[in-house]
C-alpha cells in the first residue's frame, strides 16, 4: 500500500496507523509499530507493514484479524471517584468500577493509573492510549495532590521527612511537598503532592512516619481539580484542559 498525504483533497482527516492505533487504546505508539512491522495489522482487508501509512475514518482497520472500530475521537473525563468503587474496567468480585461510575459513557475509556478502594478523588479516564501510557511513565512526574486525614498530631519533623522521602520497599521515596493543614489532637489534616505512583504510597508513607491515614483524598491530579464535582460524579474535559495534560508530556 502506498504512502498516503495528510490531505487527500476529500476534507476527511487522516492520521498515522500506530497513532490510530494507540489511540484507540490497544498499545503504546512504540508497541503499535511493533504490531504493524510483524504484519499484524490490516487496512481494509490488507495486511500492512510499513510505518508511514496513514488511515482515514472510512478505513477498516483490524489488529490481528479483531476490528479496530472506527477512528475513535479521544475522550477525557474526570471522575470525582467515590470511595467503595474499583479502579479497573471490570471487576471478578461484581464491585461497582470506576467505568460503572462514568455510564452512560458508550467509548472505551479506561482509568489512568489508580485509587485504591478506599480513596476518593480525582481519576482521569480516557480511551487515549498513547497519552495515558506517557501520563503514567515516572519520566513526566505527574503531580497528584492529596488530602490526608492521618492519626495523632502529627510534628514538624514528620511533615519533613514525608518531603525528603521515606523508605518504602527498599527505596526512598522521591522529594515530596507536605504542608500541615490543622489537628485537633487526635488526628492532624495534611495535603501531600507527590509525583511517583507506587502502590498505595500516600497510605504508606503516612504509616512509615507514625500516622496511619483515617481518610484520603485525590484533590488533583496535574492541574486538574475537583471544583464542582461531588462524589461520583464526572465531567469531560474542556479542550483547552486536555490540550494542557498533552503540553506536559
Ligand atoms: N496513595 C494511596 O495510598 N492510595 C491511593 O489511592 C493513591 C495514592
């Protein structure tokens, strides 16, 4: 098959197949090379295996003989997750998911990294592949901010070591930001923004300082907030939001 220009001279718009393919959630735009160079890809019938090909909404495109379906227009939502629902797409125990919360939302979308059970907070989905696969790499260093509600009154030199990093599994944890927001003796409130996403690590680090956590809260993730949401409620993001979360990486 030969190359084809962005403009065909018909108006339709026309993107690169491992572009088309990541976005449609499938694979890294790195693995989708891969898919399409081993000869895993067809257009319209015909296996491809050359990188430059670009595809248009009319093309057919399939990934191992399983249709793609059609040039899926990406999709950024933002879900204020309530706590007692899982992070994933589906769930072997029948819980209520994150992709339950967000219906009558008919595209794929899936959650961009993950809030444990417990937590609440902002959880970006989409069915943007690629832009989820660089949003979750540790080289673009998120921001994620949470609000902590931890046991005890908790010290200055607490608060210090969550910024400086705490040993979790081996390893320090990358420099923090932790600023003390009030106690009333027996628990203390604290707003902590970190940038890695290890398992449970807000959880863990509150407890590797002496504070467990009693409550967390997802209050941003990058420069998203939660104003106007309440539990378990979404909303799409606004153009320019979504054009802000591509600058960064
Ligand atoms: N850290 C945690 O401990 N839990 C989360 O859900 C997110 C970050």
């Amino acid at each position: 098959m030969g190359k084809r220009s962005f403009d065909q001279g018909d108006g339709e718009e026309y993107a690169r197949l491992q572009k088309v393919i990541a976005r449609a959630g499938l694979a890294s735009r790195r693995a989708a090379e891969e898919l399409i160079s081993a000869g895993r890809v067809s257009i319209n019938g015909s296996v491809v295996r050359e990188l430059g090909v670009k595809v248009g909404a009319h093309d057919r495109i399939a990934v191992d003989g399983r249709p793609l379906g059609n040039f899926a227009a990406p999709i950024y939502i933002l879900l204020y997750k309530p706590t007692r629902v899982v992070t994933t797409v589906r769930d072997p125990y029948g819980r209520r998911t994150v992709i339950d919360c967000v219906t009558p939302v008919s595209a794929r979308v899936f959650p961009v990294g993950r809030l444990d059970y417990d937590t609440s907070g902002a959880l970006l989905l989409t069915n943007d592949g690629e832009l989820a696969h660089q949003l979750m790499h540790p080289r673009f260093a998120v921001n994620k901010t949470y609000e902590a509600v931890v046991s005890g009154r908790i010290s200055m030199d607490a608060l210090a070591r969550l910024e400086q990093g705490v040993p979790l599994d081996g390893r320090l944890t990358a420099p923090a930001r932790a600023e003390f927001k009030g106690t009333d003796g027996y628990s203390s409130r604290i707003v902590l923004t970190i940038h890695e996403g290890r398992n449970r690590q807000v959880r863990r680090m509150c407890e590797a300082v002496g504070h467990p956590c009693k409550k967390l809260v997802r209050t941003h993730y990058a420069s998203l907030g939660l104003y106007g949401l309440k539990p378990g409620q979404w909303r799409y993001l606004t153009e320019q939001e979504a054009h802000r979360l591509k600058a960064m990486v």
